[in-house]
C-alpha cells in the first residue's frame, strides 16, 4: 500500500506544532498502525531528520499507552481497538490518512503525538483508591458480590485510561474515565466506605485539571476500546448527587 | 526483622497521607452545584420544569380545535385562575416567574458548561468527524439559542400582540388564524423551525436529564432514549397541527 500522512509535528510543548504531510511506500496491509509509523520513522531517521514522536508500550492493545486521533477518529476507524492493534488493511491504497494529538486543555502536548495525561493521575489522586490496605487477592467466599455489581464493577475496571473519550469529547470531558475508576470501587465491598467522599473528591480533581462537562452526546463511549458503556457516568452522577445531599451542611 | 520495620513503616506513612488527603477531601468549601456535574444537574431540574410548561401550554393549543369560544375562554380563564384567593391575573405572573427563573438557571448552567468545554480544548482538530454519537446532542447549544430567539418573537406575537397582525389580547383565537394565514408563510416556516429545533433539544435533553439524574443501566438508557425520542416528536406534533390547521383552513 502506498499513503499520503498528514502528521501533526510540534517540537515541544511550546511550539505552534503543524500538520507535515509524508508519503509512505510499500506497506503492508497486515502491519499495525504504529509499525507503520515505525516504517516512516525509520526512513526519517536515516535521511537524518526528527522521527515522529508517538506514545506506546504493550503494543496488545492492553496498557492504554497509545493513542491518537486517525482521520478524526480517536484510536481511528475499527470499534474496540486501540492504535496499536489497528491494522492498515482497515485503510485503502491511495488513502491520505490525518493523524494528529489527542486534543485537550487537560491533556498539552509533549511533542508530536505525545501528550501529558498527569490529569487521569490527578483524578485517580483525588479519591480513586481504597485507603485500607487490603492485603493480597482476598478468598473468593470471603466477601460476597452480587453476579450483576461484580460484571458491572468489571466492565468498568477494563478502563485502560488511554484518554480517546477527552479526545473525542466534544467538551473535552473526562467523565467517562471518572466514572469507570468511581464505578469499579463503588459496586465492590471494598470501596463502600469512601464511596461518597471518593466521588466528590475525583469529579473535584477532574474540574481542576481543566476538563469540560459532560453533555451526555456519547461520542466517549463510540471511541473507547474497551467499550466502557455511557450509563456508567448515570451511576457517577448518582453518587455525586447522593453525596451532596449526605453532606450538605456538614462541609 | 528490620526489614519489616521499615515494611510497616512504609505503611504508615502511606496511611498518613492518604488520610491527609481523605480530610482535603472532606473539608472542601467549594459549591457542588458549580462543579461540571452540579450543573448538569441544574440543567436537568430546570429543564423539567420548562417541559412541564411545554406540555400544559401545547394541551391548551389544541382547545383551538373545539372552537374560538373555548379556545379564548381557555386564555381567559388562565387569568381567573385562583381567584378570588389571588387577584386577577396573578397567577399567571407566578406562573412567569417560575418559569422566568428555571430559564434562567438553565441559560446560566449552559452558558457555564458551553464556556468550560470551550475551554477545554484550546486548539481545535484539524480533521474532525462530525458527529459520532447523536446529531441532536452535538446541536443543543445552538438549538437553545434558536428556540431563546424565538420564544422571545413568540411572547411579542401572540402574548403582548405587538408583531400581530390582530394583535387584540381579548381575542387570542383571533390572533392565532390571524398569524398563520397563508400569506404569511413566512411566520408558519419560522415556527415550524423552531418547533423542530426544540423536537430535536427535547430529543436528547430528556434523556440527558435523566442521565444527569442517575439513570445508570443499560435497560433504562434504552428506556430512557425510547421515551424521549417518543416525548420530543408527540410535543412537536402537538405544537405543529396548529399553525398547519390554520394554514389549511381546518381553523378560521
């Protein structure tokens, strides 16, 4: 397969940054996406030029590394699949292909394609842990969850924290991050305790670093490769509302 | 052994902080309703409130079907209403009130989360899809400024009769067959969009509503996109036989 790429190129955070358009040659249609941009990287570097900076590690679609928006779509066209286990033969010979940073205030730009996603930090910072120390893996008999709160708490823990729902928010929203790291310790014994406190804590820390609201426009869930499903945010915001009644008066 | 002093050691500290920050959390002075999903929740409340008078007002409309006599003593009596325990008139300034008040809450809650989101992303993408979720979500906002500019050209037409070609506040019946008649298609087209933007805002706006107020299943968001999708086009059609049946000459 032969492609044109119009690639965002930005040298550091404090650069304009531009979209820089590449032909590339003779790739094939069962390399992922990423070893395509490996493909162009290793030409850049033997023409002596600045390859093209991109985020990824596990390369399994598993650690939430890589991301980044492919002809407008974050993580590109394929449902449920991360960048990394994006295959081109899902693109057309000829094709021009746009690939540009996930785009938030929340999340700037690094260089190139990487962006800084310290914010999914600072959210899980803000109360997405349990305090007691809880030990190794407990028996299983020990602590009875019902079937339907542990495939819900599940659902919700496959979060990877890759960042394509702020991306393809069009509020630049990381609710739906929020929600699944709220959701996989609020349906679990573990996390009753600090269930209220937990959620006020993350929606605060998610304020602060600069995200927009959600809208409920559901743009989040169609992107995540995990398929984290919307109504998990109802269940964040039936916490936060059920928090702020328990504690109104007492703050 | 020393090991595990320092192991248990480790954990203590650890709990220190993590109860430092739990107290952080506690102690917070800020105000829910201003945070990204306090608003939504006004929104939601507000909004309600706006649908609750939505309904009442496109059911008094369809009185113009059982004739002018009904139609005009329906708007009269809307300003008997509660008399003699209120004067005249006065509960339908109440009933402005309110309403002029859940308006307000819900244009400031926009406005709040519009300029929050536009923040958000300060460089836009180049190449954007459009739309990937729902066409009537991602039109809210300018849907909302529509249905704004017309309610504000609806209370000058058929509430004071200024913009009336009739425009005489003891015949209402008279104003209505007066603004929708068939040379001022003009009016009927501008109605008609704004019956539609508002089909389309109530579309996602009900069913976001009850998202912002914790419907959390699978089944209910089903339930809930089912009935709003329902609500928004019965509303719609409600509010449109009229300028129409004018239009036809059903009314005269």
């Amino acid at each position: 397969m032969n492609l044109t790429l119009r690639i965002w190129r930005q040298t550091g955070p404090e650069d304009k940054g531009r979209m820089v358009t590449y032909p590339v040659e003779d790739i094939s249609p069962d390399m992922s996406f990423l070893e395509m941009l490996d493909v162009l990287n290793e030409r850049l570097t033997l023409a002596g030029e600045e390859p093209v900076a991109f985020d990824h590690d596990c390369r399994e679609g598993i650690c939430g590394m890589c991301g980044m928006m492919i002809n407008g779509n974050a993580h590109g066209p394929q449902r449920g699949t991360t960048a990394c286990q994006l295959h081109m033969r899902q693109f057309t010979d000829g094709e021009t292909i746009d690939i540009e940073p996930w785009r938030a205030r929340a999340f700037p730009v690094v260089k190139d394609l990487v962006v800084n996603r310290n914010a999914f930090d600072e959210i899980i910072a803000g109360g997405g842990f349990v305090t007691a120390p809880t030990g190794s893996a407990p028996e299983a008999h020990a602590a009875p969850v019902a079937k339907a709160d542990a495939d819900a708490a599940f659902e919700s823990a496959a979060c990877i924290g890759c960042g394509a729902c702020v991306a393809a928010c069009p509020n630049g929203s990381g609710m739906l991050f929020t929600a699944a790291k709220v959701t996989q310790l609020s349906l679990l014994p573990q996390g009753q305790p600090e269930r209220y406190t937990r959620v006020i804590g993350m929606v605060d820390s998610h304020d602060d670093a600069g995200f927009g609201g959600c809208t409920n426009a559901g743009e989040c869930t169609v992107v995540c490769p995990k398929g984290i499903p919307l109504h998990t945010i109802g269940r964040l915001n039936r916490d936060y509302l059920a928090a702020t009644a328990k504690h109104t008066g007492r703050s | 052994m020393a090991m595990k002093t320092a192991e248990s050691m480790h954990w203590t500290t650890d709990l220190t902080a993590f109860s430092v920050s739990h107290v952080v959390v506690m102690s917070r002075t800020r105000s829910p309703i201003r945070s990204t999903v306090g608003l939504k929740a006004v929104m939601a409340v507000t909004g309600l409130v706006l649908v609750l008078f939505l309904v009442a007002h496109m059911l008094g409309n369809l009185k113009i079907f059982t004739g002018a006599e009904d139609f005009d003593h329906y708007a009269h009596w809307l300003r008997d209403l509660g008399t003699p325990l209120l004067p005249y008139g006065w509960y339908l300034w109440l009933q402005r009130g309110a309403l002029l008040i859940a308006l307000a809450g819900h244009i400031w809650a926009a406005t709040m989360l519009a300029l929050r989101a536009r923040s958000a992303r300060p460089v836009r993408y180049a190449h954007r899809k459009k739309v990937q979720g729902s066409y009537a979500a991602r039109t809210m906002r300018w849907g909302g400024v529509i249905i704004a500019l017309f309610v504000i050209y609806h209370i000058l037409d058929l509430t004071t009769g200024h913009l009336n070609p009739v425009g005489d506040p003891s015949r209402p019946q008279a104003n209505v067959v007066a603004d929708f008649a068939p040379e001022r298609w003009y009016v009927t087209l501008f109605y008609t969009l704004a019956v539609v933007a508002l089909g389309f805002h109530l579309r996602h706006g009900a069913y976001s509503a009850l998202r912002s107020l914790g419907q959390q299943t699978s089944q209910g968001e089903r339930r809930a996109r089912g009935l709003a999708l329902l609500f928004a086009v019965a509303l719609s059609v409600g509010y449109l036989v009229v300028p129409f049946a004018v239009l036809l000459g059903l009314v005269s």
